[in-house]
C-alpha cells in the first residue's frame, strides 16, 4: 500500500525516501542492463526510473512491442521484472510526450501523419516552431487512449500493490514547455471553440461584451480576433487564455488518470513534473507552476515533481533551488510532498565536448538542500548514457536514429554511454549514501522555519506565451519579469538565507494568510498587483501582520487598470519612476534608522509622497525623494524598498528584526557564503544542514537562539563540502546527542562516521559500553560520553564506533 500524508510518501505504513536513477533500457544493449543496475546500486540508489518511449515500442501503427520481439532491449516487462530481482522499486514515465531528446518528442512519426490537424497553429494563425500537439484533441486521446491500454495492461501486475515494485505513474512529461519555450501557444479551432464556450461559463454577457468586441460565435472571425489580439482586449485575453490552459492542462492530466486507472493502475501515485530551470538559474520554474499546479492540485493521489537543471549550486544560485522548492511546496495540498523527478546529475558536459564542467559538489548540494526541505523522492536524469539505434521506417532526417543528439547520448551521466564512470560519481554517490543512511529519519522529517515566509504570486509567472505585437503586453511582462525574481531573489532572499533565516513560501493569491503562522511576509512585488491580492494584504496588515515589500508598491492591477489599495493602506502616494541613464548616475541614500551605509548606485527608483508616521529610509541623492519607507499600516507594519537595493545582510536582517521575526541560526563566519537550515521530527531528533557554497576552508560557530551549539566548538567546514550533524538521533539505546561527524551506518553493534573535522567529537547517551579503538578516545562526562577522533578528516574521514 502506497500512501500520501503529511508531506511524506508512506509504503507499506513506512515512509520512505525515494532515490531514482534514470536508466534508458531502451538506449542499452540487453545485455548491459544488470551492469547499469549494479552502478545505479553501488551509488546507493532503492529505485529505478525510466521513460517508456511511444515512438519506439510502436513504431508503426498497431505493432505494439513492449516484450522484446522486434529488439530485445524493447522488453518493458523484462526490464521491470530484472529491477524487482534486484530489490529496486521503479517509477514508470510513459508519456505520451517524454522529451528526452526524442524525435518528436516520442510521439510515434504515424501519429502526426494520420491526424494533422492535431498539430498546432498559433499567433496569427502561424505554425507552432515546436514539436507540440493539441493534448485534447479528440484524435490524439484516441490514439493515447490505445496507447495507455497497451502499457498499462503490462504495468498493473508489476504495481507494488499487486505485489510488483512500480511506486509510481508519471502523467506525460512537462506538459506545456514547448509551447513556452517557443512562444507558441495551442490555437488550434479544437482548443478556440473550447475557449470561447469557457469563457461564456464564466463571464456574463454583459462582461463579455465589454471585455471582447467581438462576436463569441465560433466564426472565423472571432477566431482570427482570438489568434490576433488588438491592444484594447489584449491583456484581458492573455489572463483568460492563461487560466483556460490551467483548467485545459488539468483536465488533460485527469483524462490520462482515467485512461491509466481503467486500465488497472491504482493504488500507486500520479506524477506531474514541473519544466522551467534554465541557464542554470531558476527565475523562469516558477512559470511551470503556474501552468501546472491546478494539474496535479485538483484530486488526492497527485505528486508533482521539479525538474532541477542548475549545474552547479553556488553563492550565484543557491537561494533559486530554495525558493523554487518554496513556490512549490506553496501550491501544494496539504498531504503532498516535494519531489524531483528530474535532477540533473553529472558532468554537464551535454555537448560532449568538455563543456560544461561542473564541480563534484553539484549533485551533493542539490541533494542535500532538497531533502533538507522535504523531498521524499529524488530522480537522478540521467543516471547511465546509452545509444539511439535507427528506426525502422528511415524518416530521412540525416541520421534516421530515434533522437536527435546522434548515437551516443547522455555524454553528462556519471555513467557514460560505455558505462564509464566519471568523476562526479563518487561524490554523488557520497551524498545518496549519506541520505539512505539515516532516511527512516528524514523521511519524517521537516524543516524547522523563523516567523517569515516568502510570497508567492502564480500569476506573476502567467508569462508563458505573449502575443508579439502587443506593446502593452509586453510592457507588463517586462515589469513582471523585473521583479518578480532576479534582483529580488538575488538581494532580499539570498540576504535572509545569509543571515540564517530558515523561511517557507505562502501562495497569497489563492491561499489565506495567516498572522498567527505568518508574522512576517517577504513580498516581490511588481508595479501590477491584482486587485483581490492587494486587498488580502492590507487585511493582513490591518489584523496585525508585517511586509517586507521589495520591488515597486504596486500601482495598478494586472490588466492594467490603476489600483492603489496597497499604497492608500500604507497612507502613502507613489510617484513617478527615476530611471538612470547616459549621464545620469542615479544613486540613492541610507535615512532614518538604515542611515549610516554608503551611498548606491541603482538603475531605478519609484518615489512616494508620504504622511507622517512614515519614516524615509532611503532617498534618491540630488532630490531628496523618499524611494523606501517604513511605516504602520492597521496593527502592523510595511517596509518597502522600492529600489533594487543591494544584497545588504545586515540591512535585510535589521529589517526583518524590526517586523519581528529573528534568525533562529547564526553563524559568525567573516566571509559568509555559509547556508544552512534544520530539520526535525516531532520527537525533538534533529539534523542541522550546511553547505560552504566557496572553493575555501572556513571555520565559524553555530549559534541556535544566540548560543552556541556543540559545546562552543568552532566548526571547519571544508571548501565545497556539505554537512548533516546529527543532534538528538536515537537509535535503538543510544543517543547521538550531537556529532561534528556525519552518520554513514547503523547497525545494532556500531555506528559508522564521515569525519568532518582535524578533530571530531560524537557525544552519546547511552549505558552500552564502547570497545576501545586506537581510532579514538572516550570519556565520560556525567550521563554523556565523548568518542574523540584522533584521525584528521582529511586524511582519513571514515570512522566506526564499535559497542559492547
């Protein structure tokens, strides 16, 4: 029995962590399977993962093969079966869509062929630039209805709960990304007509005549006004369009579900996986949310899964993997966990040619800051290369192969197409060692978090497709884009984790925000707000709550309409917006209680006209205009900065003390560049979690409320290494009260250690007696003892206390 609740994924009445690694089988000789699997084993991985590819099992019409009668590495079933003899559960992603560099994305060619008008128009009735299809044309379903009866009627034996070791579906693959990508979005006349009978559904008529002039009568025309938008309806057409394809995207995951539930697939949760990293950063994945979250919200037995592409996590991007975990933790039902069904792992040498490069820390950090903030499931994508044999049916496209990347693919796994493997191994390995460890214990484990939380606005990241010769719409994605991330994530929230603060994520678009559970709300906010969550927050201030608003005070609504409810509850006027320029070096100025900090130069600042009880705290130089203030509004209170102001740790921390949350853990490292958080059970058993983001050594202490932890030690965190100490971890009757050294196994005779430091101290309560070892000393101190190491880590890190 698979079970989803509270945060954790629950298998047989015990939660577990899941560690994937995704194998091709079908990129692999037969014969290399068990080989791959040994390496996915030797790295510490419990479960498999894989696509199933519709091109290739079927590739002409009506010739399914998932046994291996045309090509033995076709064999689905014999494959599973190979994962279950080797005690590994397995997570099946059978599309229809499964990228993976797939011609046509995995889509059989005869698909297309056979019904090409589910093949997208979009803006001004042009062809889409991607490989995308109308998801809920009737033809499609028809033919994925087809689909589905023949994988599914092979996977439902093999579920877990039919005594098999498939834990879970994924629904199709990054549903909506290519149309993102390319700006296209699905106007198809399937998808119109289903649009235009949407929005009789939810607008009246009267609305509708004043928002559309022209006739919702299915014509032509109406269709062209559609797929043309002149700019007197644009905006309004861009939020409708962008919460029909919510519902659209939804409805098609739920039909999938149908399809796999009649076909026996119960039991076993559904997957929805969430596209948008790129570049390595994470300012664009919450777009993927906000296509999605309705998909994978809408009915219990959905998990949604992040698709984590950022090579290296560094001092660069560290905050984007934490807020993007944030956003989608935001958006969840209560029950759901986090997971990632695509984290990418390896070289990042995806051009084979060296490129890429990415330190051996990569896949560790990610690792860690992911379980740390409640993943129960990791997919490492991809864990062994492979091949792309030639189709059958030669298409004629300059290589005839199954994919597009040539013959050999996944040059980046820590397994090479040859099964090779290269140097991110290890310390991959390393990481997944650690988490399988102790995950009887962080599979119920959750962040400890300080009194603030992070917002989060889905409709900020409504910016999926806009059309390409409208201005104003293009003048409120510019605005959107300008704030809703990059300087925001890159000063006001890489400054809170800096300074130690452990900080959830709330959706106060559709979710309410709660004083009592939320004294303190980080706003990136944007010049348009709509008009109801302006509104939410200005009862939260009223009844008490504190902002700390960073951007612009928003002065209109997201069309576009003027709305200043937000700035009327601060008793403040906004004025107009200093940009800098050729000649013109706008710089602002610290005031009131910030005063004391050196003059910036910014490259904007939005001024305010204000009463009395606002004190200024920042001011364009050269006018004296007030562009940040603190201020009350009802029972509470707003700091805004309203200028894109520097990554000031102590001016955030200051900031925030003032709102009335404060940083639970400290450190005292002169050079920063240290993050860290805690997790717990209710039990009180915890792990504290740290990353030296820098290629440095650093030695600091760890404060918790002001006092040093671990007896006052000071702490050497290696450059590039990652920390989880144990404090408070029982096991059996002994207690780990704390430890410098990290837990690497327990059995019911010894525990074994990763040693951190020149000098490591593991503090134990417990009345067994420790064997002696040349490896360390013990002494014991009322009812703790202390095993002192006398290795240095870094000569040798590994260390076993035996007991009696």
């Amino acid at each position: 029995m698979i079970e989803i609740k509270n945060k954790q994924i629950v298998i047989d009445g015990k939660p577990q962590i899941i560690m994937c690694g995704e194998i091709h089988y079908y990129r692999l000789d037969r014969s290399e399977w068990q080989d791959r699997i040994n390496k996915l084993k030797d790295a510490g991985c419990n479960a498999v993962a894989a696509y199933v590819p519709w091109l290739c099992h079927e590739e002409m019409e009506g010739e399914v093969d998932l046994e291996g009668k045309t090509r033995p590495e076709l064999d689905l079933a014999g494959f599973i079966d190979l994962c279950a003899e080797n005690d590994l559960y397995f997570f099946l992603r059978p599309g229809p869509f499964i990228m993976a560099e797939m011609k046509n994305e995995g889509i059989p060619y005869w698909v297309i062929d056979k019904h090409p008008e589910i093949v997208p128009v979009t803006w001004d009735g042009k062809e889409t630039l991607a490989k995308t299809l109308d998801y809920m044309a009737p033809n499609f379903l028809k033919e994925t209805y087809k689909w589905y009866a023949a994988v599914m009627t092979l996977v439902a034996p093999r579920l877990h709960t039919n005594g098999g070791n498939i834990i879970g579906v994924q629904l199709d693959n990054e549903v909506g990304m290519l149309s993102w990508v390319s700006n296209c979005p699905d106007l198809t006349e399937n998808v119109l007509h289903d649009f235009v009978d949407w929005l009789k559904k939810r607008y009246d008529e009267r609305t509708l005549k004043e928002t559309y002039p022209f006739k919702l009568d299915h014509s032509a025309e109406c269709y062209a006004a559609i797929r043309s938008p002149e700019e007197d309806y644009v905006t309004s057409l861009h939020f409708d369009l962008g919460y029909f394809m919510r519902k659209r995207f939804a409805d098609y995951i739920a039909r999938l579900r149908e399809y796999a539930e009649e076909f026996g697939i119960k039991d076993v949760p559904f997957v929805v996986n969430i596209h948008g990293t790129g570049g390595g950063r994470g300012f664009t994945f919450p777009i993927g949310i906000s296509q999605l979250y309705e998909s994978y919200t809408q009915s219990a037995g959905y998990l949604s899964g992040s698709d984590i592409y950022f090579g290296d996590l560094n001092m660069e991007s560290f905050q984007d993997l934490y807020l993007i975990n944030g956003f989608m933790d935001a958006v969840h039902n209560p029950d759901q966990p986090l997971t990632s069904v695509e984290f990418n792992c390896g070289d990042g040498n995806f051009g084979n040619n060296f490129s890429g490069r990415l330190d051996p820390s990569a896949a560790d950090f990610k690792t860690r800051m992911c379980i740390a903030q409640g993943n129960r499931l990791i997919n490492y994508y991809l864990m062994t290369g492979g091949r792309n044999y030639r189709l059958k049916k030669k298409p004629g496209d300059g290589n005839d192969r199954i994919a597009s990347t040539g013959e050999r693919h996944g040059f980046a796994a820590p397994i090479n197409p040859e099964g090779e493997l290269n140097y991110t191994f290890p310390r991959m390995a390393r990481a997944i060692k650690a988490m399988m460890a102790v995950s009887d214990k962080l599979a119920i484990m959750d962040e400890e978090r300080d009194n603030v939380a992070f917002a989060f606005i889905p409709d900020y990241y409504m910016t999926e497709s806009c059309y390409p010769n409208s201005t104003r719409m293009r003048e409120i994605y510019q605005n959107l884009e300008a704030n809703r991330s990059t300087a925001a994530w890159e000063n006001m929230a890489r400054a809170m984790l800096l300074s130690g603060y452990r900080f959830g994520s709330i959706d106060i678009q559709n979710k309410p925000i709660n004083v009592e559970d939320n004294p303190v709300l980080a706003v990136p906010s944007a010049r348009y707000m709509d008009k109801g969550i302006q509104t939410k927050l200005t009862d939260y201030m009223v009844n008490g709550g504190s902002l700390l608003l960073y951007g612009e005070l928003p002065t209109h609504d997201m069309v576009g309409d003027p709305c200043h409810i937000l700035a009327d509850a601060m008793h403040v006027k906004p004025g107009r917006m200093h940009l800098a320029g050729p000649g013109h070096e706008l710089s602002v100025y610290a005031d009131g209680w910030a005063k004391g900090r050196a003059e910036l130069r910014v490259h904007k600042a939005q001024v305010f006209e204000m009463d009395q009880q606002a004190e200024p705290i920042f001011r364009v130089y050269g006018t004296d205009e007030t562009c940040g203030f603190d201020t009350k509004a009802g029972r509470g209170r707003a700091i805004v900065i309203a200028t894109p102001y520097t990554c000031d740790i102590r001016f955030f921390n200051q900031a925030i003390e003032k709102l009335g949350a404060k940083a639970g853990l400290t450190n005292d490292s002169a050079y920063h560049g240290i993050f860290m958080t805690s997790t717990a059970t209710e039990k009180g058993e915890r792990f504290l979690h740290l990353l030296n983001l820098d290629g440095f050594d650093k030695e600091l202490h760890i404060l918790e409320d002001g006092n040093k932890l671990f007896d006052g030690r000071k702490l050497e965190v290696q450059s590039k290494d990652g920390l989880m100490l144990p404090i408070n971890i029982v096991s059996g009757d002994v207690t780990i009260a704390y430890a410098t050294a990290e837990i690497r196994e327990i059995s019911e005779h010894a525990m074994a250690f990763r040693l951190t430091q020149s000098e490591d101290v593991i503090v134990l309560r417990t009345d067994r007696q420790i064997v002696p070892s040349k490896d360390y000393t013990v002494q014991r101190k009322g009812e703790l003892t202390y095993v002192v190491s006398q290795k240095h880590a870094q000569v040798d890190d590994h260390l076993v206390v035996n007991f009696q």
